[in-house]
C-alpha cells in the first residue's frame, strides 16, 4: 500500500497535469504586473490560512499532507500554522511537513495565559521559531487601560516564550493603526493621540514582544494612497518588525495577487530591512488558492528553483 507521501506525491502530479497548480518557471510579467522581487529563498512562507478552502475534495485523513506536497512543489520553503495540527499528532505534523522541505516556521495561537506553557512545548517540538497571534491578545486595545493591560500580558507571554528560545509575535490589522489613545509617547509630559500599534511597541520589551507586520493592513490603516507614510512607518519600526505577512494591495483597498496590487514591494522590503525573519504570503480570500501560491512564489523568487536542503 503506498504510504502518505506517495500519496500526496500522486494528488500533486494530478493537480499539476490538470492545471490545478504549475510547477514551472515564472515568466516575465504580464501587462498589469510589477516585475518580480527576490528575496532569499529559504525565507519564503505561506500562512496557511490561505489554503483553507484548497484540495477540499481530498480526504481530511490526507489533505494536510497533500497541502504540504503541493506547498514543497511550488518551492515555498516555510509554513506558518493557524488551526492547530489538522487532525494530526504534532510528530505526524512534523513528518509531513519535513518530508516535503516545509519548516514551520510559525504559528497563529491563543494569547490565553491559561494554556501558553502547553502551546510552547508545542510549537518548540514542531521546530518553529516564532509564535504568536493574528491580533494582540486581551483584554484588548479599546481603552487606554485595556491597552496598557494588553502590553503587561504580551510581556509575560513573551519572556516565557524566549525562555524556550522563541520569539513571540503579534499581528495587525488596519484597526491597530486607526485606533488612537491620549499617550505619551515621547516622554515630555504631554500626552497627545498615539497610534494603539505604537503604545504596545512602546509599553513591551523588544526581546520580548516583537511584530509580525501585515503589509496589507498596515496600507489600508495608514491610507491606501499614503504609501510613503507606510514606508516611513516601517523604516521607524523595522527593529521590532520579525516577520512580514507579504499581501498586496488594490488601489481601492481590496487584496490583491502578489505583484498584481499597487505596493512597491522593492522599496518597502528595503524599508523592512534584512532583519525580516520569514516573508510569509498571505491572501485571506484568494479564489483558486494554489494558484495564488504559485503566483506568489513566482514573485519573491523571480521564478528560481528551490534550493536543496
């Protein structure tokens, strides 16, 4: 009987062959389409997020396996999670991805103190690096007190996920960037509005609590067409920036296929810096979302091939 991975090779040559996803080299940009922008290779990830609704009609027994076979086929180097394991014990998860060339490099968890030392040991056993959140945790950031109390969480979090050698991360939305608290951000006695995002930067200890910037998101909190805003934003903030959720962005604000929005990727990768731990591709509502993948990986790689591990 073939095992898993045979399987999963098999499903991905089906998909290939009948166009589900390519698997060659990208050519040059269409009209409409930004030129590529490398970054290093073994840095390219996917959230897996994107890819809920992908390979829907193969069995939930296999279709995390096949996810990661047609993840390793694109190229995508890194994986981050957000529902747990899939049905799988962490080892079999780990297996899985290993035998397709994907580190998991993260994951999207709980910020319930209750339950963290359970979702350390379990992103430590799974290889990651990095753990953390799609938002900032409770009690929230409605209030300036609720903020102030939501960086104290983020700090004890924090300290216990470096005592395991991992680095706590947390994730934004446009509503970090819109919302504003009377603050004192530069110490002068005088409090003024202040970004919710910046007090939490301010109020956490940078080896503590670091920021996994969504590129989309930021845009639309700072204004679609205020790009200049948002490179100033980064630049400001790239020592605290450990990840990046790399999702393009419509004119009007919608998501958009990597290099096929108005971000100028070069200029705000610069921005970032080479302290980026992982360029994780994102898309929330991608329609075909292999295809999407392939796209995306086309555009941080330039179309090179995979390197071996």
């Amino acid at each position: 009987m073939a095992n898993q991975g045979q399987r999963a090779t098999a499903m991905v040559a089906a998909l290939a062959s009948a166009g589900a996803i390519g698997l060659g080299v990208a050519g040059p940009a269409a009209a409409g389409e930004a030129a590529c922008v490398a970054v290093p290779k073994d840095r390219i990830a996917v959230q897996l997020y994107s890819l809920r609704d992908a390979l829907a009609s193969t069995s939930p027994a296999d279709r995390p396996e096949a996810l990661f076979a047609a993840l390793g086929a694109i190229g995508f180097a890194g994986v981050e999670r957000f529902a747990g394991t899939s049905g799988l014990t962490v080892d079999a998860y780990r297996a899985a991805a290993d035998r397709h060339g994907l580190k998991v490099v993260g994951s999207h968890e709980s910020l319930d103190p209750a339950g963290w030392a359970g979702r350390l040991a379990e992103a430590r056993a799974l290889g990651q690096t990095h753990i953390g959140s799609g938002g900032f945790g409770g009690p929230g950031l409605d209030t300036l007190e609720d903020t102030l109390e939501t960086a104290r969480n983020l700090n004890r979090l924090g300290e216990q996920a470096a005592a395991q050698g991992l680095v706590l991360v947390v994730h934004n939305h446009d509503g970090e960037l819109t919302r504003l608290h009377d603050y004192d951000l530069d110490g002068d006695g005088a409090p003024e509005p202040t970004r919710v995002w910046e007090i939490i930067a301010a109020e956490t200890e940078p080896h503590w609590v670091s920021f996994e910037l969504d590129v989309h998101w930021t845009r639309v909190g700072l204004g679609v067409d205020r790009f200049e805003e948002t490179l100033d934003f980064v630049r400001r903030h790239r020592d605290r920036i450990a990840l990046l959720h790399v999702k393009d962005t419509t004119a009007d604000g919608s998501i958009a296929d990597l290099g096929r929005g108005t971000t100028d990727w070069a200029r705000l990768f610069e921005a970032a810096g080479p302290g980026v731990a992982a360029y994780i591709w994102e898309h929330d509502n991608p329609a075909d979302p292999l295809a999407s993948a392939r796209i995306a990986y086309d555009f941080l790689s330039c179309g090179a091939a995979k390197p071996h591990s």
